[in-house]
C-alpha cells in the first residue's frame, strides 16, 4: 500500500501506482571509486553506501514497492584481497545485529538469496535470527543477493533437476520454465520488473540472468554513495515510460507525462559505459555499516542501517 507521502511523491512525478515496478532489483556499483577518489580505503565507500540504501530502502517502503533486491557480494568478489572480504563480512554482521529491531517495526521481511557455503559462522548465526524475526513481516520485502552468481544458480538448478531424472522422480520431458524456475534461490518470487545499475557500467555481471529475462533496464552514472530517492525516482519515471512487450506488440502507447522531464531522466540515463578498471567497484556490502563511521556522511533521520 502506498503511503500518503508517497502518494504525494507520485503525483509530483506525474506517476500513478499502477505505473510502478512491483519488483527492483539494484546493482550497487561504484562504492570503490567513490572512496579511492576521496583518497580513502575502499571499505569506506562501502560504508558511505548506508545512506543509499537508507534512501532507497525508505523510498521503497512509502511507494508500496514488493520487493527490492540488491546485489551485496558476488562469487566473483572473494578475488578481492582477503582483508576487504573481511572488511565486508564485519559490515554484513553489524548490519544484521544493529538494524533487526528497526526491520521488525518497519514490518519489513528480509530474505537472501546466494550460496551460504563459505560464508563466515558469526554471519549466518545473525542471519538466520534476523531471517526468522522478520518472515511474518508483510511490508517490503528486503532480499539480499549475498555470495550470489547467476550462471553458478542455473547450473545447480540443472544438476537437482538431472538428479532427478537420473533417480526416475522426474521425467526429462516434464521439465520446462516452471520447474526449472523451482531449482532456484528466487523460487517463488516475482521476477525483476525493473533492474538499476549505478556507477555507469552496461553489464549485468552474472546477476540474476535467467529472471532477467523481461526486466528493463536503467542505468545511471551516480556512483552507489551518492544514489538517494531523487535518483530511484528518476528511474521510477523512465520506467513508466517504457512500454513493456514481453516479445509481444503493443498498440497504442501511454507517454507518461512527468514533473522530471525528459532532459533531466536522460541526463541520468547513460547510453554507453565509461571506462573502467575492472568490477571490483561492483556489489559491495553497500552501506552494511554505522553511518557515523563513514567520510563524510548525512546525519540520518533514522536508525536506518
């Protein structure tokens, strides 16, 4: 349900309810970057990233969103050096401990989605209590993508369903999209109606790639630390602009007529990806972190993450 204030935000935006992605799925990229050209440690930018996910989250919440999941720590980030691995693994447990409260009274349900191999003890003992306080919520749902890798979810998907077949409890004729789909860490959750990806770069980075399918895409050069609701909106707006086919045709379109025009949506949207190093800006545990210990920082509102 939409609140009030969002329904004010809306109606500023030009927006109705019905035009909104029930379900964002967010690339958090840039936190490195955002730290190395402050002359900082990368963990910093990591930390800056609360506020985002402060504003995002809040922003999620009083537009009625479903569901929000954002890509926190890939497979690919434990080449990273083992000392911001651990950095991040510490950002992930306080997060876990120090916001459960607020969680729980914000109604809203966190869930994860990623192997849970690997991760560290302390980690998963505060997860599963937040994962447990949380399940009744009926608010937003917070889903974190953690040691997550889209082409490693299909291919154990494959292998439960070809273990299956090899113990004569399925037929290989009896797979198909559905029970593919049930193989998978998003079983029973609506696919991404709407994917952002911060920082600039075109690539999806082995993210979610088979409910990926029909998502659109929105992709800002605003480096994770700085993303805020102005920014969701942005792409809130450029989303109900698209007219979604599903392979399909459509006959008449709808323009959406926005406060944001068009000039301003564009400018925030990039049509080609700067350089870059190379992904390790990507996915960090963005904003698992005291406010207070990042450089420099809003005063939050809230006890917000």
């Amino acid at each position: 349900m939409v609140a009030s204030e969002g329904l004010e935000r809306l109606n500023r935006l030009g927006l109705d309810p019905s035009q909104l992605p029930r379900h964002i799925a967010i690339i958090m990229d840039g936190n490195g970057r955002w730290a190395q050209r402050r002359g900082l440690p990368r963990v910093m930018g990591h930390r800056r990233g609360v506020a985002s996910v402060r504003a995002v989250v809040e922003e999620g919440c009083r537009l009625g969103l479903d569901q929000l999941t954002l890509y926190c720590l890939s497979v690919e980030n434990w080449k990273r050096p083992a000392r911001e691995v651990q950095a991040l693994m510490k950002l992930f447990r306080r997060f876990l401990i120090t916001e459960r409260e607020e969680l729980a009274r914000q109604r809203i349900r966190l869930t994860m989605i990623g192997d849970r191999q690997g991760l560290p003890s302390a980690v998963l003992d505060e997860l599963d209590k937040t994962l447990e306080l949380t399940a009744a919520n009926e608010g937003l749902t917070l889903c974190l993508a953690v040691n997550y890798g889209g082409r490693q979810e299909i291919v154990e998907a494959a292998r439960r369903l070809a273990r299956a077949v090899e113990q004569g409890r399925l037929a290989p004729e009896e797979i198909d999209a559905a029970q593919f789909e049930g193989q998978l860490f998003t079983r029973g959750m609506r696919d991404p109606d709407l994917l952002i990806r911060t920082a600039g770069e075109m690539r999806v980075s082995n993210f979610l790639l088979w409910q990926m399918s029909y998502a659109e895409l929105h992709v800002t050069p605003t480096l994770w630390p700085d993303f805020r609701a102005d920014d969701l909106d942005r792409a809130l707006v450029d989303y109900a602009r698209r007219q979604r086919k599903f392979g399909g045709l459509v006959d008449t379109p709808s323009p959406v007529q926005s406060a944001v025009t068009l000039s301003q949506a564009d400018s925030n949207t990039t049509s080609g990806s700067p350089s870059s190093d190379d992904e390790q800006d990507a996915h960090g545990l963005a904003g698992l972190a005291d406010p207070a210990a990042a450089s420099p920082a809003p005063t939050p509102t809230t006890s917000w993450f």
